[in-house]
C-alpha cells in the first residue's frame, strides 16, 4: 500500500510539473465498429475486436489486416449494444491454445465460447468451438460482454442487468440470476453438468438461493473491467442511467462485493432503500453533461513508457471523448487529462500490452498513450 500511495504521488507530482507531456500516437485506423484491442501471451501482434463479429490484426501500414476469427455466421449485433464484445486469453494460452469470446448471438442471448488456436496461426477454425456460458438476455442492451483472465488464473465475465431501463426486472441485487452481476469460473475444468467448474473460493459457492458463479454484484453495465498487474485490485467502469457514472475498485482477491444498483446510481439514491451488508461505493464518479453520458472502463498503468501515469487508472466517457485519471490505489482525486490527449468521441474500450502501453480504442482507430 506505502509503495502504491508513493508511485501515485510521484506520478502526481511528475504530472503537476509538466515533466512529461502526454499523447495520443496512431496505431491503426479504418476498422469499423472496434471495440476492444487484445494481445495474446507469447505474441507481438495485435488483435482488434469488432462488434460485427471479426477479429483482425494490423498491417504494417496501420490498417486492418487478414482476418483473425470470423464469428459473423453467429454474431448478432441488430443493437449498438450487440455484437462480438469481448476477447481474453488465459495465461497459459502458449500450451492450452485456449481463447475465449463473448458475444450475443442471432437471438440476442449471450454466449461465453472457448476456441482452440495455437500462438502464430494465421486464423482461428470455428470448428473448435465450446460452449461454455449461455445467458438469456430480455432486452437487447446491456450485455456486459467484458471478459479477463484474474491474477489467479480464473476467468471472470461481466453481465449487464438485462436491459432496457432503470433495471425494471430487478435483476442486479437478485442472487438468483447472474444479470447485473460479475462471475468468476474456471473453464480449463468441469463440474457434473457444467461447462465449466466453480472455484471453491466463490464468496457464494455455500449460500442458498444465490447462484455459485457469482463473484460481484449490483452492477448496471459492466462495460470493461480490468485488474491491476501489480496489485491485482479489480477496476470497474459501470455505466450509469440517466446522471452518474461510476468507477468500482475491489481489493485483490475480495468477491461478494454489491456496487448498490439500483438502489443508488454512483453514490446518488436511483430507487432508494438501506444499504446491504456488502454495498461499497465507487472511488469516482461523474455526472452527465458537457457531452459526457456513458463511461469506458481502462487500465492501471504499470511499465510502459509514461513516467506521469505510473500507478494511475486510466478511464474515459464514450460520448465525449474524454480521459481521467485516478491513483490506483483508489484514494483519488480524478483527474481530467483530456487537455493532454485530447477528445476521442466513440471511446470504446482501452487495451493493455505485456510491456504495459495502453491503448485508446475508438470506433474507427486504435490509439498508443505516449509521453
């Protein structure tokens, strides 16, 4: 926590000073519908996700290049909430060739999926496909979609509440549906009649009544989490409803958390009510306006080339373009750094290489934070 709290003051203190300007760099530009920029373990290239369902790497040229994985023939993405949503590799992809996707499928319901590949090969076959998490979805936006690989090798994928508006089915504190929610399982195993096997340390594999899958709750819409490389905190961008977005942090290791909606948006009563036993407030959060209205999750940076942002959460709003930044230890303040990197309306996700760079991905175009 000391040496946490002094990297963030000294990246504070670095940033005050202009001792590093900070940038945007161009790294690829002319995708269409990007939303998430991925690298696999044992790799150099890139891989950009799409929502119509391609994946593709880049060209030397900084265009879109071969097709990685094409998912189009099960992909459906009618609603700008739709799509491919989410790509991650567990750690031991070099040996397992295991990948896995979230997408909602031609019925709008949301599919975990596993593939087979191999580090280097030129194209991912569909025939490989596992099914691994089917989820119903009752409207066609908030889907979540976000999927990491944690510290301990686990993989963890975020749902939205459903849909539609104001969580009118009350989904996101009900324990008995994983909406609104954030699981945690193990797909390398499986438990009888599962695709997948639940870690015994689920905070409730032994709770009645509430789904064993489930590691985080009272979530509106997920979109992107993250962990810290080096502390492996969890950071949540949860997108709110008609006044505030919210940024969640859960220590390392700690489950069962309730991120309150919706009976609060960010710290704001939404529906009211008292507070569970386990609601935990986000450590940021901002309001509508000045064109801000839907948040985008980031990255902690760690490594990497940008000395003013060491020890600092990187996040940003979809509409306006905007990006802050927060010590990650959560003590806060934000601070705004939009002067520094500029607007990038349709901020649609960040990405993180193995070096630590992070990246800015917008619609269109996928971007390198520089100092």
């Amino acid at each position: 926590m000391i040496r946490t709290a002094l990297i963030g003051t000294i990246a504070a203190l670095l940033a005050a000073s202009g001792a590093s300007a900070l940038g945007l760099a161009p790294v690829a530009r002319g995708f269409d519908g990007a939303l998430a920029v991925v690298q696999a373990p044992g790799e150099a290239r890139l891989l950009v996700v799409t929502r119509a369902g391609v994946v593709r790497t880049i060209t030397r040229g900084g265009m879109p290049g071969p097709v990685w994985l094409d998912l189009r023939d099960r992909v459906g993405s009618q609603s700008i909430e739709q799509g491919l949503l989410g790509l991650a590799f567990p750690p031991d992809y070099t040996t397992s060739g295991r990948l896995y996707v979230d997408y909602t499928n031609r019925s709008g319901d949301s599919r975990v999926v596993e593939l087979r590949s191999r580090p280097g090969a030129a194209r991912v076959s569909t025939r490989t496909a596992r099914v691994v998490l089917r989820q119903h979805q009752p409207y066609t936006n908030h889907n979540g979609g976000s999927l990491q690989f944690g510290p301990d090798g686990m993989l963890y994928v975020g749902f939205g509440d459903g849909g539609s508006a104001g969580d009118q089915d009350g989904t996101a504190a009900n324990p008995a549906t994983w909406l609104g929610k954030i699981l945690r399982i193990d797909p390398s195993q499986r438990d009888p009649g599962k695709a997948y096997a639940v870690p015994d340390g689920n905070p409730f594999v032994r709770t009645p009544g509430t789904l064993p899958e489930i590691w985080h709750l009272g979530l509106r819409n997920p979109w992107r989490f993250t962990f810290d490389s080096v502390t492996g905190a969890m950071w949540i961008g949860d997108v709110g409803q008609n006044a505030v977005e919210e940024i969640d942090r859960a220590p390392a290791g700690v489950g069962g958390l309730d991120f309150g909606w919706s009976r609060r948006e960010g710290t704001d009563d939404f529906k009211g009510g008292p507070r569970s036993a386990t609601e935990t407030d986000p450590v940021a959060q901002y309001r509508h306006g000045g064109g801000d209205c839907s948040v985008t999750g980031g990255y902690v940076q760690r490594g990497g080339r940008v000395p003013a942002l060491e020890g600092q959460y990187i996040y940003g709003d979809w509409c306006s373009g905007k990006t802050w930044a927060i010590p990650a230890d959560g003590s806060g303040p934000s601070r705004e750094i939009t002067g520094q990197l500029g607007r990038h309306p349709g901020l649609t996700s960040f990405g993180q290489d193995r070096a630590g760079n992070i990246y800015a991905v917008t619609t269109t175009t996928v971007k390198r934070i520089t100092a």
